[in-house]
C-alpha cells in the first residue's frame, strides 16, 4: 500500500482555471455579454455540459481510482515487484499525475479549448483504463502468480517481462494523460453552458432541466458503486473485473456525453493563465537598455509609469498593488517610451507585449519571489515521505499486537502511520490556543509569529524527527537480526515518537504553506495557489525517488552490498538514511533562512477596489464551526448509518421491529433541520443554536456509547443460530429507554447543527472592513506587515488542514475497522472524543466569534399573509375578474431583494386563492404606508409580492402529499426486498455469494441506466409530439413515475408469491424487476419532485426547495411504519394470525401487502391527477376571458 501522506494518489484533483490578467478582464466581460459561439440548437440549454460532466467527473473519478488507489499492493502481488521497486513505480505516477492538470489548464486555455481538452483527456482515461484491464486479466500480459508470501519476501517469484512493462507503463501513462485533460476542463466546461444575460428563449431553463437528471443519476451511481461494486469486487473477485466495471460505465457516460455535442456551448480558447507574466518579462527585456526614474524612490518611480485606473477582473475582489523596489529590472516594463503610440484613446496599451501596467509587473514579482520559497517547501515534502513510506516497512516487520498475547489485537502495519494524523489533529489546537497566543504577548505579531516563520519551524523540528527515527531504527534492526534477520519482537508503537515529531513539524510546516501560498500569490491568480501546494507534492514524489535512487547508487559505491535502502530494509542501513535525511533537512533550513531573510511580504498599501474591503474573518468563525460540523457528523453516522445492523445483534430486535425503529429515527432527523432552521432564524440566533445541537450530540454520543459498553444497559450477548431461532432475550424497559434517549439527543443535535454551522462560519466574514495600509511607500515596510492579516483568516487555513487531516486519520484506522472488528462501544467511543475536542475548541473561540441577530423566520412573511388576509376578510377586492386592474389597487412596492443573490422574479398578481389577495388591500394609505414606503402595521398589510410568494407554497402543498405517498411505497418495496433477501439463495455462481442488502443496488443500478435512456431518447420523441420543452412538464413526469410504482409493486407480489411457495429457495435475483421497476418510476418520481420544488418555490425561499424533498422522505419514514402497523391490525383482527406483514415474512402474507400498496399507489395516482388538473405554475400564462390574470412577467431584479 501505498503511504505517501504528501501525495494526490486519486489524482482527482480540483481544476486550476484562470483567465488571463487583469487587463483582460474587461475583455472577457465583454465577450460574456455576448452570445456565446457554438451553440447550434436553441433548445441545448445553457446546463447542457453541466448534468454531463457530473456524470463525466463521478466516471472519470472511479475508474481512475480504482487503479490509483491500490497501485502499489497491485504492483507487489499482481507483478510480482519489489517493494522498494513499486514504491518507486506509484511515486513517479503520482507525482506526474499531480502535475499534469497544470499542463492541461495550459493547452485549454492558449491552444484547444475546453471541450477537446477534455474529449482528449475522456480518451485516453478510457484506453488507459482498457489497457489496465487487459493487463490485469489476460494472462500473457502480466506475470505467473505468485501465491506464497515467503516466495515473494525473498524475491523468488517470477518478475515483470519487458512486455509486461510496457503494456502497465502504456496505461499509466495514458492516466496521467487523462489527468491533465479532464481535471482542469471538466467542471470549467459545464458552467460554460450557462448564459444568463442571454437567456430570451429560455436555454438556460432547458439545460436547468436536464441539470436535475444528472445530478440524481451521479447520485445515484455513487451509491450504487459504494453499495457493492468496487471495493467488494477487488478485494474478493478479480483486479481485472474491479478494473472493467468502472471501465464500462466510464464508456457509457463517454458516450451519452458526446451524443450532446452539438448542443454544447464551445467558448474559444482565450490564452494562458500566464499570458501576462510572459508579456512582463517579453516588455522588461525589449526596455532592458532604460533607466528608471527615481530609481530609489517608489512613489515617485511609480507616477513616471504607466498605472492605469485598475480594472478588477469580474469578482470585485482583487486589490491593487503597489510599486516596489524589489526586482527592479522587471519595473521597465511599465516604462512608458512614446504616449501616442503606446497607448490608446481608451487608455489601453497599443503593444501589450511592449508596455505592462504596474499592478502586471507587481504581480509578476509575486510569483518570482515565491519560487524560492516553494522550492523549500518541496523539499520539506520529500522528507516527510521518505519518513512515512519507510516507517511503514519499519512495521511490516515488527510486533503488530496491542498487548500481551500472540492471541489479542493485530493492527495493520499501515494503520501505524494515523499516529501521523493524530498528532496534527493534536498538536493544532495546542498550537492555536495556546503556543501562538504566548508567544503574540511577546512578539506583539498576529499569530504569534510571521508565516514565514512558522515554515522555518516546521523545517527544524522535521530534522528532529529523522535523527529520531534513525535511533529507534537502530534499535530495531538490532532486534530484529538477533531474531534470525526476518522480524522483530518490538512492539510497532515504538516507531509512533518519530511520527509524533514529524506530524508537529507538519502543523507547523505544511499550514504555513497553505497561507503563505494563500496569501502571498496575486490576488488574480488565487486559484494558483493551492496548484502550487499540490505540485509541490508531486514534485516531491518524484524528488522522493530520485533521492533513494542516488543514496543507493554512491553507498553501493563505496560500502557495496546492496547500499543503505535495499528491498530488505534489515539488510541494509535505514538508520544512516535517515540520518542522512536530518542533513538534508538541515540544509533545507539554512537555505530557508536566507530565503526568508530576504523575502518581502506583498505590500498591504494601495487603492482597495469592488466591493472587497478586507479579508476578514476567523476560521475562528468559518473554520471552526466546520470543524465541529465534521466531527458532529462523524459521531453522528457512526451510529445512524449501520442501527439497523447494531439494533439486530446488539439488542436482539427482531428484524420487523429494527426496520420500524429505524425509519422513526431516519424520519425524525429528517425533519428536524427544518425546525432548527426555524429556530435559529426567529429566536436563539445560530451559535446558541449551533451549541445547542453539538451539546446534545455529545450528551447523546455517550449515552450510546455506555448502552453498547455497559452490559447492564444492553441485552446479553446471542448467536446467529439463537438469534435465528427467535430465542434470545429482547431488550426490557431500561434498555430501551437508554437507546431511545440517545436516539433523540441525535435528533435534536441534527436539528441544531446541521442547518447552522456552516451559515455560522459565513457570518464570521465582514466585506465592509477595510485592510489596514503600510505607512510607508518603501518596499522594505510591507516585510512587517503579515501581522496586518486578520486572526481569524490565519485560524482558517489551520482548521482546514485539520480537517483534513482528521477526516484522513479516521478514514485509516478507526471508525470503520473498529466498529467491524473490535467493539461498536469503542467505535462509538472514538468519535464521541473527537465530538469533545471538536466542542472544546469551538468554545475556546466564542470570545472572538461575529453574533448576528435572528433577523425573523423565513415563515414570518407567510404568517403576516395569513393574518392581514384575515383580518381584511371582511373587505372586497377590487376588479374581482381582471388581474391587472385589481394589483393597480393594491399594495406593490418594488421588490426588495434580500438574498443578496441579485436575482429575484417579481410575481405578479393572480386571481386563484383570490382570499389571500385582501392582505394587500390598502384602505388608508396616509396610515397604513410610511414615508419611505413600507407598511406601518406588517400584520396589516402585506405587499402583493408576499400575497403572491404564499400563494406558491400553499399550492405546493398538495402536490408534496402525493410526494410523500411516493416514498411511502418506496420505502415498503426497499425495506421488505431486503427482508426477502435474507430468505433466498444467494449465490451468484457456485462461489460467489451476494450480501443480501446488495440486491438494493439494483434499484439504483435502473435509475443510472435508465436516465441516458429517457434524456436521450423518450424526451426528444415525445418533444417532437407535444412540443413541451423536456417532451413532458413537470407534473406529468412525477405522475408516470407514481403510476409505474404500483407497477413495480404487484411486480413484486407476484414474486414474492413464486418465493413463498417455492419448496427451494428461489435465486435472490428474482427481485430485480420488481427493483429494476422501481428504479424507472424514481428516474420519473424522485427527479421529477427535485425539480419541481426548485423551479416552483418562491424565488427567495429556494432554500426550503431540497428541504421540502427530504422532509417528504422523512414523513414517508413515520408513514411507512404506520401503514404497516395498520394493516397488521386490521389482517389480525380479520384474518386471524400475526397479519400480513410479520417478523418472519414466510409465516405472514407479504403478496398480499404488496397488492394492498399497489391499490394505495393507485389512489395516489387518482388524487395527484386531481392535484395537477388544477396546478398552476408559477411561470405559466393564463386565460383572460374569466379570471383575466396578468401574465407572469417575470421582472428580473438585479442589485448593482
């Protein structure tokens, strides 16, 4: 396995997308407000390419992974290599694979464009991953197996040929070649396909429909790959089917995504990133003959210079620099030779490649004078990987038992290395809390210290670490000789001090260069600087290897033998490596210190432009907040993912009654956010909302982990064979009510948290401060001005390391192996910790913390419309026939547009639920309405904005219902087929046998495949004969998916007929078509629903749309469970018996249920064609002859 905690092994890496300087900008802006070139159909849609590079990128993502990832176990058994050799091998491909997006974004932007970047990139993955699969399944071209371990150890299997090699280094390279098309283009390229400011004929609508396919089915496909496929098949089927599944669907998607060709928008090539520091260094060159006025003095330099007002590049955030006297050859630039032919009437340069403004030439020399520094930082990378990738080695032969016993707990050798992440996980809060605090009394400097010296920091201790290492190493190689030269009796936690020390040197190191990069790099080119931590990565493994290679070489020189680092790390001197490492860390040091030394902070001085003001904020407030979320939700799906699981062999439930309990819970904390949202927003205001929750998750993470620790509080211990006769003792009252409790403590600590902890952080960012300024013009002033960086943005980029690291630590070792293999007590213990330190630290903060007030429930101006309409009951409407009459009467303000997203519709008035219409009655507008226009009484009279707003919930609210009688029959369908799982053959073959919860996964499998087939086919046939954009409206789409589910549901009580009377037990396979039915009625139902919500929602209540969504999954949870606690009564007392639908389903009449579900799916059908008959959009024209409504004119405000 591979252990480089440096290195992108996914190689999936976020797209690094600029475009051009920031005299282009304006260019550019222009270019937007244009039709964009390419589009060839009106009816393509503006999220065309969005919806399919979703699906791209999920495709892309796993079948890349699912070679990345293993490569270097796939290396060792499947090729027979070497350790050291595959080590090697994955260094060298993970390091060209981290670089090569950079390359890519290069190629988009200066020569290919986007959509052939990508199309090149989708290629060569897919070939890539052809060949990968063909190597690792075709005999000829991989080695003989090699199944004996020992064999293996001592390096007699046969190796790799030389067309072995060739046919594994061809795919690789054609991965590598994938990265740098794909990562940088995808995304880039699916937001090219909206156009807002150009969307007359609706495109943008069109693409936004089939946006909602997409998004679902990648969705679902995640789900379905998570369900069963990849990791199950890899580790217990064959690489070469691991490798051909992701293989298949990457084809699929490839396909279906250039079917779309014609309908995407293809945005022209618009030059590089680095376009306008080539230009910089062209222009000083040509002008390297001037001289430079006033070449001692800045502000004066800088008047004799071409400075034109400065033009931010379309976000409004970008400050612009000051002259400095750093660098100075690359000031001539901006040398200004003859004004007439220099420059135009606009002010614009004539010869962009002969004169630069400042703020181009300042930019330039931020990114010069940050290469010394980065070069640092990269050989920082490569002695924490020497460090980890050996450490690992060291613990493949040592003692891998936590205490005494050959017998006790093994842990794996790679989990030695999350002592790494624990650490930082540790260390960061200390750091934070206390070290830098100490030391701001003395130095007086934010933070306690510069960024810079905190990298220098990081740089000593990791020398400590390696003279560390080298000492245990000693001791260990001692050992392990005088043990016959194989393993040593050592205990594996002695290699954790040498982790320890390097995971300190990492909190200091590796966060200093995420601000410094954060900070220090120009303001237009952000997007670079987390594209230079990640290169500095990759460049390390390559650097990693190349230093191995050269310590092997010159010490088989002069030791012989096999030199320090051989395969056999007991046969040579790891121990001198790594002391040798501690010298190379030192002269890392030394060079650091000049560097530093001579290194200027980018100035503070200068004109703030846009609306940016100063970067303010504490990850203190936004940082901190998402690391309590991350730990609240860590502790929380530590028990809420497998309590169904944990109710059946920890409680003794009986399946039936663990399903009930499980969808009461599930269904709860579904609704519970929106009642916490509520809360927050009306009364206590999000932090005391926010500790609320985390408080209750705590309290509610340890009474769950006493309940599964304490035996009192928990029934005895059963076996499969008892459990399966029905004979162990059940949980009595007190066990119960201790799980029950801590059950919902989960729910109220969802309700707190989930809908407030990251709008929390977001308060904590104030747009309107301004940075403070240097006082001095001089270059030299800004070296002191780092200090000038608010706390709380320093704060952010430690708690976004942490973050990381933690979800990497837990991801390695604990939750998921513990809970299996150990004990569910101590794999709930642990999260329940990280929940405590997550708190504790988030309180440490609250001193510093932005409180904003609860500003009023979103619900406020629905209440107003309800009682103002009430209250004026009594009065008549005016014109109560004509629309546009009657609103000339009424209350209608322009539209204040609070969202802050500057698009809002403003709604005008209707003639249904015409009762709601008096709110905005005006019987005495002197009293009623202020000076500055607003109403006096709220409650009294509302605009017809808000009249119009309630008007869409209230006609949601029907159309919801039918929503949540959907999931009730899905939920019965999943739930009872898992059920009939348990009872049926589950062989697939003579060997292979399918987890019984993997036939679900046939549901999601359906709506993948079935999705592609309905965008690309059903709805342009049936676009043809109703000439509906999207072949049918929204309604009609979830109406077919209600009346395909009572299909899927008699399919189902067919079957589930045939398995009840089968003397055998039939194949579990026999309930895919009642699954596969099921999943088409959801590709029509569930997406249907997502969309409908999103497009009918008031404008400025968007965000209740996915909340509406989930609270109908939510209520179906309740309902599904008292649907069937009815229909057992009603059967019991009818029938006689346990009812329908009872613990052991072949004792009950499951068929039947299934038929009276398919009667309810029917009803629901009947009522939600009666819903829809009399559904209005909010967008749709109406007939004036009668109700004369105005025409919804959709007004689109803009804040400027």
């Amino acid at each position: 396995m591979d252990l480089h905690m440096g290195s992108n092994k996914g190689f999936i890496i976020p797209p690094v997308i600029n475009h051009g300087s920031h005299d282009e900008h304006a260019t550019s802006a222009a270019r937007a407000d244009q039709p964009h070139e390419g589009r060839s159909r009106k009816s393509g849609g503006f999220a065309e390419a969005e919806r399919m590079e979703s699906r791209l990128y999920m495709t892309f993502s796993l079948a890349t992974n699912a070679f990345a990832q293993p490569l270097t176990n796939y290396l060792i058994k499947r090729y027979n290599m070497k350790q050291n050799t595959a080590t090697d091998v994955a260094n060298i491909f993970s390091g060209t694979s981290s670089f090569s997006p950079v390359v890519g974004a290069f190629a988009a932007d200066a020569l290919w464009g986007r959509f052939r970047t990508l199309v090149f990139g989708i290629v060569a993955a897919f070939l890539g991953m052809v060949i990968v699969t063909l190597s690792a399944t075709i005999s000829h071209l991989k080695p003989p197996s090699c199944g004996d371990v020992a064999r293996q150890a001592a390096g007699e299997c046969a190796g790799p040929s030389g067309i072995h090699l060739a046919v594994l280094y061809i795919g690789m390279a054609l991965h590598v070649v994938a990265a740098a098309g794909f990562n940088p283009t995808s995304i880039p390229f699916g937001a090219d396909q909206f156009d807002a400011a150009n969307d007359n004929e609706g495109e943008e609508a069109a693409g936004l429909k089939r946006y909602y396919n997409w998004c679902y089915a990648v969705a679902m496909a995640a789900s379905f790959v998570a369900f069963t496929f990849v990791p199950y098949v890899q580790d217990k089927v064959s690489w070469g089917l691991s490798f051909g599944i992701p293989t298949a669907l990457m084809l699929v998607a490839f396909a279906v995504f250039l079917a779309g060709t014609p309908l995407y928008v293809h945005v022209p090539p618009e030059g590089s990133i680095f376009s306008s520091v080539a230009r910089v260094l062209v222009a000083s060159c040509r002008k390297w003959s001037l001289k430079l006025p006033h070449p001692r003095d800045a502000r004066q330099q800088e008047a004799h210079l071409y400075n034109p007002p400065f033009v931010a590049g379309g976000n409004g955030r970008v400050f612009k620099l000051p002259l400095t006297l750093q660098l100075t050859f690359f000031n001539k630039a901006a040398i200004i030779m003859t004004d007439a032919d220099e420059i135009r009437p606009d002010g614009t340069p004539a010869r962009p490649w002969s004169l630069c403004s400042v703020q181009q030439v300042e930019e330039v020399k931020c990114l010069v004078k940050i290469i010394p520094v980065w070069i640092s930082g990269l050989l920082s990378f490569i002695v924490s990987t020497e460090l980890t990738n050996y450490t690992f080695l060291q613990a493949l032969t040592m003692d891998l038992h936590i205490g005494s016993s050959s017998k006790g707990f093994t842990i794996p050798p790679v989990s030695i290395i999350a002592v790494y992440n624990l650490t930082i996980l540790l260390f960061v809060p200390v750091y934070d809390l206390l070290i830098a605090r100490a030391a701001q009394r003395v130095t007086k400097v934010e933070g306690g210290i510069t960024v810079l010296q905190r990298q220098g920091v990081g740089v000593a201790i990791s020398a400590v670490a390696l003279v560390v290492a080298a000492v245990f190493e000693r001791r260990r190689r001692g050992s392990a000789l005088e043990n016959g030269g194989i393993t040593s009796p050592m205990s594996v936690f002695l290699l954790s001090p040498q982790l320890a020390v390097m995971g300190i040197a990492v909190a200091f190191n590796m966060i200093g260069q995420l601000e410094f990069y954060n900070t220090q790099f120009p303001d237009q080119m952000r997007t670079l600087a987390n594209a230079a931590f990640y290169c500095a990565q990759g460049a390390s493994n390559y650097m990693a290897t190349l230093v191995v290679n050269i310590v092997n070489a010159r010490t088989r020189r002069h030791g012989g033998g096999q030199g320090w680092v051989p395969n056999d790390i007991n046969a040579g001197k790891l121990d001198y490596f790594y002391y040798a490492m501690a010298v190379f860390a030192v002269v890392n040091l030394i060079y650091f210190l000049v560097c530093s030394y001579f290194y200027r902070y980018k100035g503070w001085k200068g004109s703030i432009h846009g609306s940016y003001g100063e970067r303010v904020s504490a990850a203190v407030g936004a940082g901190q907040p998402h690391r309590l979320y991350m730990a609240t939700a860590m502790a929380f799906n530590a028990f809420a993912q497998p309590v169904t699981n944990y109710l059946i062999k920890r409680y003794n439930m009986k399946p039936n009654t663990a399903t009930k309990v499980t969808n009461i819970f599930s269904g709860t904390y579904s609704f519970s956010p929106v009642v916490g949202a509520f809360v927050a927003d009306a009364f206590c205001g999000r932090f005391w909302t926010l500790l609320f929750g985390a408080v209750a998750a705590l309290v509610a993470m340890v009474v769950i982990t006493l309940s599964a620790t304490i035996s009192q509080l928990k029934p005895p211990s059963c076996s499969d064979v008892a459990r399966q006769a029905g004979t162990c003792a059940g949980p009595s009252s007190l066990h119960r009510a201790v799980l029950y409790i801590g059950m919902a403590l989960l729910v109220v600590a969802t309700g707190g948290y989930q809908p407030t902890s990251l709008p929390f952080g977001a308060d904590q960012f104030d747009l309107n401060t301004s940075r403070r300024d240097t006082s001095d013009g001089n270059e030299t002033n800004g070296r002191c001005h780092e200090d000038n960086e608010p706390a709380g943005l320093k704060r952010y980029y430690n708690w976004y390391y942490v973050i990381n690291t933690a979800a990497a630590f837990v991801a390695l070792t604990f939750i998921v192996y513990i809970q299996d293999k150990v004990s569910w007590g101590l794999g709930f213990a642990i999260p329940t910790a990280l929940l405590l330190a997550g708190l504790a630290v988030f309180l440490a903060g609250a001193p510093l913390y932005v409180y904003v007030h609860p500003q009023g429930s979103i619900f406020s101006s629905v209440a107003r419309v309800l009682v103002a309409s009430c209250r004026n009951s009594s009065l008549r409407l005016p014109h109560p026939r004509d629309a546009r009459q009657q609103v000339a009467h009424l209350y209608n303000p322009p539209v204040v547009v609070g969202g802050g997203n500057g698009r809002v519709f403003k709604l005008p008035l209707t003639l249904q639920l015409s009762f709601l219409n008096k709110a905005a009655i005006v019987t005495d507008a002197e009293n009623e309405i202020k000076p500055d226009g607003s109403p006096a009484r709220p409650w009294r009279l509302c605009s017809v904005q808000q009249v119009e707003e309630t008007k869409c919930l209230v006609k949601i609210i029907p159309v919801w219902i039918s929503g949540v009688m959907w999931f009730i029959t899905l939920a019965e369908l999943t739930n009872y087929t898992f059920l009939q799982a348990l009872t049926m053959d589950l062989h697939m073959g003579k060997r292979f046998i399918v987890p019984p919860v993997s036939i679900v996964a046939i549901f999601y499998l359906s709506i993948v495949l079935f999705v592609p087939v309905y965008d690309l086919l059903i709805t342009r046939a049936a676009q043809r004969v109703t000439k509906v954009e999207g072949g049918v409206t929204v309604l009609q789409r979830q109406g077919v998916g209600v009346a395909i589910s009572a299909v899927s549901l008699v399919v189902a009580a067919v079957t589930e007929r045939r398995r009840r009377a089968s003397v055998s037990p039939p194949s579990v396979f026999l309930l895919a078509p009642q699954l596969a039915v099921m999943g088409v009625s959801a590709a029509f139902n569930m997406i249907g629903q997502m969309e409908f919500y999103n497009t009918q929602f008031p404008d400025q209540m968007r965000t209740l749309a996915n909340a509406a969504f989930y609270c109908a999954q939510g209520a179906s949870s309740y309902l599904a469970t008292l649907v069937v606690n009815i229909v057992n009564a009603r059967t019991r007392r009818h029938g006689g018996g346990q009812g329908w639908v009872v613990n052991d389903i072949n004792a009950g009449r499951l068929d039947n249920f299934y038929y009276t579900m398919a009667v309810f799916a029917g009803i629901n059908f009947v009522y939600f064609l009666v819903c829809s008959y009399f559904y209005r959009y909010k967008d749709e024209p109406q007939e004036e002859a009668d109700s004369s409504p105005v025409t919804r004119e959709a007004v689109l405000v803009k804040i400027g």
